[in-house]
C-alpha cells in the first residue's frame, strides 16, 4: 500500500510538472491523467490472462504493424509495436553463453565493453553429466545472464541427434541418443525460462550435418524421424513449454525446414500443440507464399548484408515484409493467418518483455562461475585409467608435471560459429593445472604440436599470439626430452573452433586428430608411463594409440571454467562420474551413417538438374549411435554411456515389481549399486529395454532411463525405475502412432551400452 501511495505521489508530481512547463510557454499536449486500473487497456494490465490481452492487443494493431513484427529490424530484433508501447523482441545466442552485441546491421560486434559473459560447458558436456539438475542449473544461470543483458530470446538449446561424427556443430548438442537428449533439454527451457527469457530450441529439424547445409534434402522414414530426430524437441516443447523454436536450415521433403508444412504446421502446432513463436534460422527462409502458410512465424537475418546490400531498407524487403503485405492487400494472403503469427509473437512478448514479475537477471557473478566448473567437471570422462594413473596425488613421486599441446593454451571460447563469445575470463587448462598444484609441484610446458594459432571471431580477439615456426620435428624432439624428465605427462590436444573441426558451417574431413598430434601422442607414449591424454572436443576422435597410454579424459569445451574444471578431475579434486552422451567408434568406417560409404548417406547427391539440392538418404534408418554398433556387433572405442570413476561400483540384481505390465500399468526395476572403493562417487545408472519379439525390427536395446546416484565409500543405494507402455513402444508409421506389440522384454542394467550389469524379464499382456 505504501509503495502505491507513493508511487502514485511521484506520478501526480511529474503531472504538475509538465503542466508548469507547458505554462511556460511549450505548447504540449494536455498530460495524460492517471487511470483507474478498470481503464487500463487489458493487453497492458498483467492481471489479466495472457490470452486476452493478445486478443486485446492484436484488434488494436495495424496490418503494417502486424506484418512488421514477424520479421527483423535488425541482425538480432525485431520490432514491438511502438505505438502502443509494446517493446522490440531481442534474440541472442547461445547456447553457451550471451553472445557479444552486434552491429545493428553486421555480424562484427560493437565493441561494446560491457558485454562479456560466463562461458558455460558446450552441451556435449552437459549431456555428458547426465544430470537433470546439471541442466536446471545450466538454463538458470544462462537465462540469468540473457536477462541481465535484457535479451527477450536464447538462440537454443540445440538438440540435433549426433548422426556422423563429422558434424561440425555436434559439440552444441546433447548427443546421439533421443532420450537422453529429451530428458536433458527439459530442465534446461525451464530454467532459461524461469527467468522471463524465452529459450529458443534449434535447429528444428534434421539438421545433423554442418556441409551443405541450405540445400541436403533429407530423406529419412517417419519411423526414423519420429524415433531418433524428434523427441527431444517434442520434449522440450510439451514438457519443457518452450516459448520458442528455430526452424533448421536443410529441406525436408523438398521443402526448407523454415517453411515446412510437415514439420512446423502437421507435427510441430499440430501434433504437439505449440502456441509458442516460430522462428527461422538466420537467412533460412527463400519464399514468400510457403513463408507465409507453412507455419513460420519471424523471420530473421535473410540477408545478413543488411543495408548495404538493401533495396532501401534489407529488412523491409524480407519474404515476411513488404511482399507478404502486398499479399495481404491484394488479397492473396489471409489475414486470419497473419493475426496466428502475431498472436504466437505476442504470447512470446507477454511471456518476457511485458511480464513485470520476471527477475532482473545477473551477470558473470561468481554462482554462475560456479555452475560452469561444477558443470564442467560433472561432464568430463573418464575414458581409460590404467595402473590408476588417475587421479595425480601431488607427492614426492609426481613433483615435475609436464603439460604439453595447443589446446592447453588456447582460447576455446572465441570461434566455432554462432556460440561464439566474448568471455570476461577463460582458464586455460595449463593455468588450472598449475593453479592446482601450485607450490606442491613444478609444471612444464612444451607445445608439441602448432594446430591453428588464430584466434579471432567477428572482431572478437583472444589476444594470443601463438604462432610458433619450429617444425613439427624440433617441437616433438622438445617434449619428449621434456617428457623423459618429467613424473607425469599431460597432453592436452583435440580438435579446436576452427572450420573442418568442431565449427559451423563446414564438417570434419576425417574422424582423426588434426596437426600430427597421432605423433606426437606415441612419441610421449614412448618414454612416459605416466601418460594422461586429455582430449578436448566435441566429437568422437579416432584414437590409434589407446592401447599404449594409460589414462584417457575426454574434456569437450569447457568455456570459462575449463582450466578448473580440468584440474579437479585430475587431481581428483572430483571424482569424475561424466558419460559419454555418443559413442567413440574405432575408425569412421565403423560409424552408421559411414559404414557404406555411400555419398548417398553422407554427404548426400546433387540432383544434377540444375538446382543447388542435394539428397541425402538416412539409410542407416533408427540405427544411429549404439543402436548401430549394438545390432551390428560392432566394437566401439568407446561405448555410449561409458565413463569411469576413482571408485568402483558394484551392481546387485536387478528385480522387477511384477512379471507382468497391463498397457495402462507399469511396473518398477530396482537395482542396489554400491560404492566398493575408498572415495565417494558418483554412477549413471542406465536402463535399456530390448523387446525379444516384434513384428518389427527392433534395435538391440534402447536407453529408457538413468538415474546418477552419489555413493559415499561403502554406501549402497537402490535405484529404481518405472516402466510403462510408451518405453516399450515404436513408431508404426503406416497407423502413425506409437505401439507396444504384447510379449517378452527385458530391462537391462547397465553402467554403459556395452556394459550390462544385470537383466530382467517382464511381459506386456
Ligand atoms: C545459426 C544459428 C544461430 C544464428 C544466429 C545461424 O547461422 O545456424 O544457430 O542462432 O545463426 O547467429
């Protein structure tokens, strides 16, 4: 009451203000006098609910007005509806982090100096945790971040199934599994949206491949699609409530996954039932017509130029402008349609910008350094620890600690694409490392190896100068003389941000390390016992050498907290408890989409009729990731699922609630797992489900569940899951529903796909 009555005070002060001024001689417009609140317009009085007030606010707009909001002003936003006070729509990237301001034209940032940010883990990493409360505190803190820098979008979470691991942008997404992917990107959205920000879940869909990307028509079968490429966006749309989604670059059906009647109109708002705002990929939509009746609600960056390339004004020439309102005048578009547009753009404003109660936001504050690292660390696996080599105790016998590799100093927050960022700070894992042991033991450098020394993204630089012109001879001669007076050898390589490795817009050329690192690698190996390979990624690397190196950490990117988190997994500081959210195979030939290598497959064929198109058959159908190799009896590198911790665990037998499941019932499979060694940890406990018998073929298991359990020394847990009918269920595509045939299954528990601790039988009547 009291903050009312003195609000309305200030509010009658200002009034008799400007009536002075107007006394003075300014001949203003009588001042607005104050309203009873049953005056205020219902689109701006937030009692009211959110659906009336878009009705309210869309009889009041103009037909330019309502066209000018569903396509951009600008790199980055699009116009609110000024005349009524109804404010712009600001996207930013993602998914990693808040992207630096732009120019209001141009890609180059505007070097503003109040735009750094928190990097977060790559969402490999986050997958790689298996954690739900990972992703909460992941999409908390980013949409905090968002929110602070007033952004009304974040331009993800991406959730692209991991098809090749060529993909150049497979270290955005959260791995080759439809279920962890849908689990993980659920509590992410919230969080983000928990703020007031939208999350903005990309690329919307089949885009699993970085070559070729506007014009691959991907050929998949509905069973495939519905199975592997769309639940986790059906996911973070019905469960998540997602506000927003970005529509992909690639065809489908012959038509841009921007301007998709099957994928934005029949499943997206049809099947699913999204009211949220669709929105294309930059420069995605190529169309008027299908732009205006496919299902696309803003369009954004077609002509990323801007002005410069612009008729007049770029924006007012984008496929939903002027031609969409010389439709619309001319009677060839309805304007039933456009007020659908609107609306859904309308909710998205109601929902962020003109929801009073959201939070302020906060930037680069230490809990959000916090959840990086703690993220981070939670994420990074252990792939291989032979002799225990992990954890490095720092005592008498480990007093020289080498580190060698590019990457143990290189700035991995600037490049890879659209996520890239302008950090506040970014420990490299050499600063960790020696921050870590620092006066307990001595650390060496040796760069091994010269990958790529640039570091420069739109006009956002690292700084570092890394050029280096001693040949790939003389650096590997210094390290392994380093090597041999050292106790342990750390080297930190991978891949990097730069195009054909883990980048936008290009894919890998091969599945193995670049720069000679190979070489590098087996010349340590060679004179060190205590060798730690730490691989920096977001894709599955070939590794030759396994057998001669003992210790093996896949660390993805790890942003601003890498250097940390690196190190606390080292040094054991945590116990590391992350899995691997994709399986590493042994040679790319191994890998589904590969495996016939046929350009079909991958990267797909022109059509050789004179347009750009290429077709690209997912022939490899729902044998993507361990469903492939499973099925196949193929031996991966490393498996799906698979990562190793300080202590070990031990798994009891699993039991189910009943022996049989109604359709409508379900039943629960417990398991204990106990801690057995000495130091608390953490276990991914995973369920998979193999249906022994089916009219169609059926994969060899499948993920329906996991759980990650913290056991203290000693300590033992029961895990347990429920299973109902949808775990058991296929896509019947020719009924277009899912299915569960009755008879025999069996839920394996498993600490990894090729690592089945215990089964159990159940049917379905
Ligand atoms: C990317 C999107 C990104 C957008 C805006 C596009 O090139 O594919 O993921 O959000 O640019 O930067």
């Amino acid at each position: 009451m009291k903050k009312l009555a003195f609000s309305a005070a200030l509010l009658l002060g200002l009034l008799s203000v400007a009536a002075e001024t107007s006394a003075q001689g300014f001949h203003a417009r009588p001042p607005k006098q104050p309203v009873a609140s049953s005056q205020v317009p219902v689109y701006l009085n937030d009692r009211k609910p959110i659906e009336e007030r878009v009705e309210d606010a869309l009889s009041r707009m103009t037909l330019e007005e309502k066209v000018a909001v569903c396509h951009a002003q600008s790199k980055f936003c699009s116009p609110g509806v000024k005349r009524l006070g109804i404010p712009e729509v600001w996207m930013t990237d993602g998914p990693h982090g808040i992207r630096p301001e732009v120019k209001w034209d141009e890609w180059d940032q505007a070097g503003w100096t109040n735009d750094s940010c928190v990097a977060f883990p790559a969402l490999t990493c986050l997958a790689a945790s298996w954690n739900r409360e990972a992703s909460l505190l992941y999409g908390i803190s980013i949409g905090e971040e968002a929110r602070y820098r007033n952004k009304t979008v974040i331009l993800g979470p991406g959730v692209n199934i991991y098809r090749t691991p060529l993909n150049g942008r497979n270290f955005e997404y959260m791995g080759e599994d439809p279920y962890l992917a849908a689990e993980m990107v659920v509590p992410y959205v919230q969080g983000v949206q928990s703020n007031g920000v939208a999350a903005c879940v990309k690329h919307y869909a089949l885009n699993n491949q970085e070559i070729n990307r506007h014009t691959t028509n991907v050929i998949v079968d509905d069973r495939t699609l519905y199975e592997i490429y769309l639940p986790a966006f059906k996911a973070a749309v019905q469960e998540g409530g997602a506000w927003t989604i970005m529509a992909a670059y690639n065809r489908y059906k012959d038509q841009h996954a921007c301007t998709n009647k099957y994928l934005l109109l029949d499943i997206l708002k049809g099947e699913w039932g999204f009211d949220g705002a669709v929105v294309s990929d930059w420069g995605g939509v190529h169309e008027t017509p299908q732009a205006i009746t496919n299902g696309l609600d803003m369009e954004f960056g077609s002509w990323t130029d801007g002005l410069t390339n612009g008729v007049s004004n770029a924006y007012d020439n984008y496929y939903l402008a002027n031609p969409y309102l010389n439709a619309l005048r001319s009677g060839k578009a309805s304007e039933e349609v456009l007020n659908d547009k609107v609306r859904r753009v309308l909710r998205l404003i109601f929902r962020t910008e003109m929801n009073r109660r959201r939070p302020w936001g906060s930037l680069c504050s230490d809990e959000h350094y916090q959840a990086a690292r703690r993220i981070g660390a939670e994420g990074i696996v252990l792939l291989q620890n032979k002799n225990n080599t992990l954890p490095i105790n720092v005592d008498e016998a480990s007093k020289k600690i080498l580190v060698v590799g590019e990457n143990a100093i290189k700035m991995m927050t600037v490049g890879g694409g659209s996520s890239s960022l302008k950090v506040q700070r970014e420990i490299s894992p050499l600063d960790g490392i020696r921050e870590a042991v620092a006066g307990r033991a001595e650390v060496v450098y040796a760069r091994g190896y010269v990958g790529d020394p640039s570091g420069e993204y739109n006009g956002v630089v690292t700084g570092q100068n890394l050029n280096d012109d001693r040949t790939p001879e003389a650096l590997i001669a210094e390290a392994v003389e380093a090597a041999r007076a050292a106790d342990y050898v750390i080297f930190v390589g991978g891949l990097n941000k730069s195009a054909h490795q883990d980048c936008e817009d290009s894919d890998r050329a091969g599945l193995e390390l670049p720069y000679g690192q190979d070489r590098v690698i087996e010349a340590l190996a060679a004179v060190s016992k205590n060798l730690v390979v730490v691989n920096v990624s977001g894709n599955a690397v070939a590794m030759p050498w396994v057998k001669k190196v003992p210790a093996i950490v896949q660390a993805w990117f790890i942003g601003s907290e890498a250097g940390h988190a690196i190190a606390d997994v080292l040094f054991g500081e945590v116990n590391p408890s992350g899995k691997l959210p994709m399986t590493f195979p042994v040679k790319l030939s191994d890998s589904p989409a590969h495996a016939s290598g046929d350009v079909n497959q991958y990267p797909g064929v022109p059509r050789g009729d004179g347009s750009p198109i290429l077709d690209e058959k997912y022939t490899e159908g729902i044998y993507v990731g361990y469903r492939w190799y499973d099925t196949k009896k193929i031996r991966p590198l490393f498996a799906f699922g698979h990562g190793l911790s300080y202590t070990t665990f031990k798994y009891g037998k699993a039991t189910a609630s009943a022996k049989t499941i109604n359709a409508d019932g379900s039943l629960t499979v417990s398991i204990d797992v106990t801690n057995t060694g000495s130091r608390a940890g953490a276990e991914v406990v995973q369920l998979y489900i193999t249906d022994k018998k089916c009219t169609v073929d059926r994969p060899t298991k499948e993920l329906k569940g996991f759980e990650k359990v913290s056991l203290a020394p000693g300590e033992t847990k029961t895990v347990k899951f429920t299973i109902a009918k949808q775990a058991l269920s296929f896509f019947d595509a020719t009924a277009h529903k899912w299915v569960a045939e009755p008879g025999v299954f069996t839920a394996h528990i498993a600490a990894a796909a090729d690592d089945v601790r215990s089964s159990v039988d159940f049917e379905l009547k």
